[in-house]
C-alpha cells in the first residue's frame, strides 16, 4: 500500500496534473479551457505559497515532479507561441485581402482620367 502524500506533495501532484490538462487543451487550441486551467493552477501556487513546506520539492521526488513540470511547461510554451504565430499571420493575410477588396475595379481603371 502506498504512503499518504504530504499535504505539499498533494497540492504539487495537482498542480503536474493541470499543468498536463493545460498541455492537452493548448494543443487542441481550446483557449477558454486554458484560461480556467491557467486560474485554477495560479489558485494552487497561492496555496502551495502560502503552505511554505518545501521538503517535497527538494526530495528527489519533488525534483523529479519539477523536471516533468518544466519540460510540460516548455512545450506548453511552444504550442501558444504556434498558436499565436498562425493567428497572426491569418490576420495579416485577412487584412491584406481587406485592403484590396477597398480598391474598386472601376477605380483602378479611372485612375487615369
């Protein structure tokens, strides 16, 4: 049977599991999801904050959890970068045909008189 987490290791299994529900819905660009997941881990760290207990994050353990954390978090990074590069570069070629759209047929070929 396995031991009863601390207190400080419950709170940071929750946190390695949101953080794990954020990657999935970053991925599928579902950003309403992510911004309730995003709230609910900042609730979290208030409280991991406020529990001041450190011991499971320098145990090896809590190493381990936080390695997870980080490379979760890198990739997490990648994918709102991506997902922030493609918009952008759809609003660019909407505003684009938007400005073109502007300029009548007929005005272009009045042009000269």
């Amino acid at each position: 049977m396995a031991a009863p987490l601390s207190s400080a290791e419950a709170l940071w299994q929750d946190y390695a599991f949101l953080t794990r529900e954020l990657a999935k819905f970053a991925g599928r660009q579902s950003w309403n999801m992510v911004m309730n997941l995003l709230d609910q881990r900042a609730s979290l760290q208030q409280r991991l904050d406020e529990l001041a207990d450190r011991d499971f994050v320098v145990s090896p353990a809590g190493r381990k959890l936080l390695g997870e954390l980080l490379r979760e978090e890198q990739a997490i990074a990648r994918q709102i970068r991506l997902a922030r590069n493609q918009s952008q570069q759809r609003q660019q070629v909407a505003l684009a045909y938007d400005a073109y759209s502007a300029v009548s047929p007929g005005m272009i070929l009045n042009r000269g008189t």
